[in-house]
C-alpha cells in the first residue's frame, strides 16, 4: 500500500494504474461506515484509493476543525488489510496553495437541510471533492448514504460538471443499538452515547407509521418531533420528510422520499436519515 501526499505524487502513482479506479473519500477516524466503502471498492474496481483529508473549507467557524478527530496510524492499519492501493493524504497547503482562488459551487439542492444549517459547507465540499476527482481520476467514487444532502449535491455537481465518474452511494452502517456510524461519535459521554439511540428511534417511529399507510408528510415530521422530544438530552435542529433527489419539503408522501434530521446530544451535532420507498 502505498502512501502519497503532493499532487504530482498522486498523479503520478495513477498513471501507474491500469484497468478501473475506485476512490474513497474520507476525513480519516474510520469506522466499519468507511470501511464498508472501501470493502465496496474493492469488489468492484481494480485499484482502491483512498483519501484522508480533514478539509478546512467544509467547516464553519465555529465548528469542530481544530478538535475533529484524527488518529492516522490506526486508519492506516484499519486500511492496509483490505487490499487498498493507494492513500492520498494532502496536507491543506497542497489542497489550497496561497493564492487559492477556485470554487465550485452547486447551487439548489444545497440549500435546504445541513446547507441552511452550515453556510458555506457544501461550498468546501464540493470544491474539495472536485479536487480530489482531478488527482486520482477514477471510474468510481464511493460516498455513504450517511450524508444523504452530500450525495445529492455530488450527484448533481457530476452531472452538471460532466466528470466521468460513477457515484456509487452505499448503505448506513449502525451500532447494534441502531447510532449510525460516525467519527463524531467519540466527543459523546456515555450518557449522552444512550441518549443518542434516539435519533434511530425516531425515524424508526416515522418509518412504522408510513408503513402503516401514513402519507402526509407533516404528520410524518410530528412523529419524529414527538419521539425526539421525550429525550431531554436531545436538541433537535431540523427534521425533514422530502423528496430523495431534490430534498424538496414534501406535503403528501410520494415515490422515493427521505426522512432526515440533525440533533444536538450535548455539543455533538449528529445527523441520520432513511430512505422510504
Ligand atoms: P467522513 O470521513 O465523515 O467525511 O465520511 C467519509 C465517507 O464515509 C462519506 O461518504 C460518509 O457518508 C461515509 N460514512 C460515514 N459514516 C458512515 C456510516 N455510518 N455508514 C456508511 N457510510 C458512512
């Protein structure tokens, strides 16, 4: 496995590739969500890379940057045993040089949900993962459905960009309790770390009640408020029931939709999501 930073080092190691490139990317603290990505990638792609990369652009001021945890001996260990490539891991000088001046920017499906809650997020990441498709490109590019907004909004920037590359968005990987994986969920106490099953809870009480033909969509949205509010711990920031593409608010439930939701459990801001029909 091999282990690169510089831009013409990742060019370069690709080159070397021949036959088909997966890329997954990462902010590194990998979990088996990451891993379940790059187990992914490995099946289908001959040559697996993956970034690590804590990109500054994608956190607001007064988010978790400086304290966003990091442990890359480990990762590196968790990664080598799968049978990955390549890791790219670009220092943020390599990523935005001084004078750096390019952004992308998807506009629409950016904006509801975790774009109104984080300005200028999305911002970062799409400028970050345009970045990283033009190091390493690859045939396919592996995202969680964890980040249901990010996958949307990579979607669409693909699209409208033209990059060749496949996004292949893969399942939520849970905590037998239900917590869906996540690096963040190390800043929780252990009191907090029970408190959190709740957001499962919630769209598990949604998705129960749209099984049982429920199709208005404001009843749906209650019924996750309602569960989320017997947990005193829980500070709910948004809950949204709409449509899976756009993520536009729906009125009546219909085709693919997307239950969503970010909840503060102490500081720790944490999001989950299903996906119905
Ligand atoms: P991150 O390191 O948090 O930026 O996540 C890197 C990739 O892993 C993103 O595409 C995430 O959606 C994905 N991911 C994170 N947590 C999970 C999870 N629990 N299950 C599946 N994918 C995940």
């Amino acid at each position: 496995m091999k282990v690169v930073s510089t831009i013409s080092e990742i060019h370069s190691a690709r080159r070397s590739f021949t036959g088909t490139v997966g890329l997954v990317p990462t902010m590194g603290y990998l979990h088996e969500g990451h891993l379940s990505l790059i187990r992914r990638a490995r099946d289908e792609c001959d040559h697996v890379v993956v970034s690590i990369f804590v990109n500054p652009t994608q956190f607001g001021p007064n988010e978790d940057l400086s304290k966003y945890p990091r442990d890359l001996d480990r990762d590196l260990s968790l990664i080598k045993p799968l049978g990955t490539d390549l890791v790219w891991m670009p220092t943020a000088e390599i990523m935005y040089p001084q004078g750096y001046q390019t952004w992308v920017e998807v506009e629409k499906v950016t904006r509801p949900l975790e774009g109104a809650q984080r300005p200028g997020h999305f911002k970062g990441v799409t400028t970050v993962v345009a970045k990283l498709f033009n190091g390493v490109q690859p045939h396919r590019a592996y995202f969680g459905q964890k980040d249901a907004q990010q996958a949307a909004v990579i979607r669409q920037m693909t699209r409208d960009l033209n990059f060749p590359v496949e996004i292949v968005v893969c399942s939520i990987v849970r905590e037998p309790d239900g917590l869906a994986m996540s690096s963040r969920n190390v800043y929780l106490d252990p009191e907090q770390r029970k408190a959190a099953t709740i957001l499962y809870q919630a769209l598990s009480a949604a998705k129960e009640l749209y099984e049982a033909g429920e199709r208005n969509a404001t009843k749906v949205r209650a019924k996750m408020k309602e569960v989320l509010a017997g947990e005193p711990l829980a500070n709910v920031q948004y809950v949204s029931c709409a449509d899976y593409d756009t993520l536009e608010e729906l009125e009546e439930i219909k085709g693919k939709t997307l239950l969503s939701m970010a909840v503060f459990i102490g500081k720790t801001r944490l999001i989950d999501n299903f996906v119905l029909g």
